[in-house]
C-alpha cells in the first residue's frame, strides 16, 4: 500500500511580506529596544527575527546581563542597545531587509547601509546595495563608491566603478569624492591607460588630490617626499608633466 503524500506549498509571498513590513519598528510586541545614531532615536524590534535572520544579532541578543551568573543564552538581554555610529536611516534599512527579504534604498544611504551588510555579515542585503549602486552611480558618488568597494573587497563593483571612471574622467578629477580618494585607489585609478581626460590636467587634478590629502593627514603643509615616492612608484603615470622626467619641479614636495 503506498503511503501518503507529501508536499509543501507556498502561499502569497507579497502578502507575507507586508505583513512582516508592518512589525518593522513596531513598538506593539516588540521585546527589544535599540538607540540609535547621535539622535538618540529609538528602534523597536522582535529578538526572534533578528535572531534567525542574522548570526550578529543572535551573538548581541544571546548576551546575558553584566555580573549575572546564568548562562548567556538563558537570559536575553532586552537593551536598549546603543548604536551611535549609524544613522537612524540606515538601521531601519538593515531591519527592513531582515524583516521582509527587501530593502528601500536610496543615494544618500546606500553606502552606509552596504557598510551595514559588511558588519552584519549580511551577504544579501551586500548584493541588492551593490546592484543599486551600479544602477544609480553617478559622477559625483563613483570615487566614493570605488573607495567602499576596495575597502570592502567588492570586485565586480570596482571593475564597474572603474570603467564608469574611464567613460568620464575628466569630470570625475573635479569631484570632491577624487580628491578624498585613499592614495591607493587613485593609484587603482591611475593605472588604467583608458582614462578620457588629457595628462596635464590629470596632473593638476593629482597635485589638488595632493594637497586635499596632505591637510587631512598630515599636520604639515606638504606629505613627505619618501611618502609621494613611496606610493608613486605604484603608479605608472607619475611621471606626468610637461618634460616627462621624474626629475621635473612639478612633482617636488614644495610644489604638491
């Protein structure tokens, strides 16, 4: 005789989802409490969602009160947690992803909230930041974008911000975003022999990154010349002036 059969079946995703996005930052039955970004605001949510959809918080929410005797996972800690380096924004975006499997995202977040995904451990929530960054990049948040993906070793989207780089550099070199670029990113940047700008004004964007560079981490006028050698002898184009030699006064400590 046969046995009886067996299967699973699933129900309206999008009706599920928006009953899940009416819990995000819900005070009503929430057990736990978080404080978030210099705002103070506070986050309401639900330890079981943050438990099962994420390993971090699982870890912060296992941890029993401070000086008590009982294992860390028979007493959950209820907060309020502080969190003062995010922004408000950005948190309820991580907690929208773990409540509904979406996200809202938008150009001034996206960045801070791909941060998020990294701490989090996140890998999801990594992949939608990075597919709205490629479709919304532009001139003004490229460098920024390219810095993010090197930090956080996002290859696909560095070769994207590379080659968007390529297509409009001249612009590019003029955006404050190139100018707070880390010398090895520019150094990235600078290898590429695809680049739409002319070389002398490469060179006067370059000795402008320079001096934006020098008053962020230096506390003298001018980054030291073993500085500029070290980190030019990465770069092929440093060379870049008028006569072509290393020896040129353009590429002095004096004159960055």
């Amino acid at each position: 005789m046969a046995g009886p059969c067996s299967a699973r079946l699933q129900g309206e995703a999008a009706t599920f989802t928006a009953a899940l996005r009416t819990l995000v930052n819900n005070p009503q039955f929430s057990d736990v409490t978080f404080v978030v970004g210099r705002e103070q605001q506070k986050v309401f949510a639900h330890r079981c969602v943050l438990a099962c959809r994420c390993q971090a918080f699982r870890g912060m929410l296992s941890q029993g009160p401070v000086g008590s005797e009982d294992s860390p996972s028979s007493i959950p800690s209820q907060g309020p947690f502080i969190l003062g380096n995010v922004q408000p924004e950005v948190f309820l975006a991580v907690i929208e992803f773990l409540y509904t499997n979406s996200v809202t995202l938008n150009s001034h977040i996206v960045l801070e909230v791909l941060t998020s995904s990294v701490e989090y451990g996140l890998q999801d929530l990594c992949k939608l930041c990075v597919k709205f960054i490629k479709d919304t990049l532009t001139v003004e948040q490229v460098c920024e974008a390219l810095q993010a993906a090197v930090t956080y070793g996002q290859a696909d989207l560095q070769q994207h911000c590379l080659a968007f780089i390529e297509g409009c550099t001249a612009a590019v070199v003029r955006t404050q975003g190139f100018h707070e670029l880390s010398d090895v990113v520019l150094a990235r940047v600078l290898r590429s022999d695809r680049l739409a700008v002319d070389e002398l004004d490469l060179v006067q964007a370059v000795r402008e990154w320079a001096h934006v560079s020098s008053d962020i981490t230096s506390p003298i006028p001018h980054v030291p010349l073993t500085s500029r050698l070290s980190w030019s002898a990465r770069c092929p184009r440093w060379p870049l002036c008028p006569c072509g030699s290393c020896a040129c006064p353009c590429w002095h400590p004096v004159n960055w």
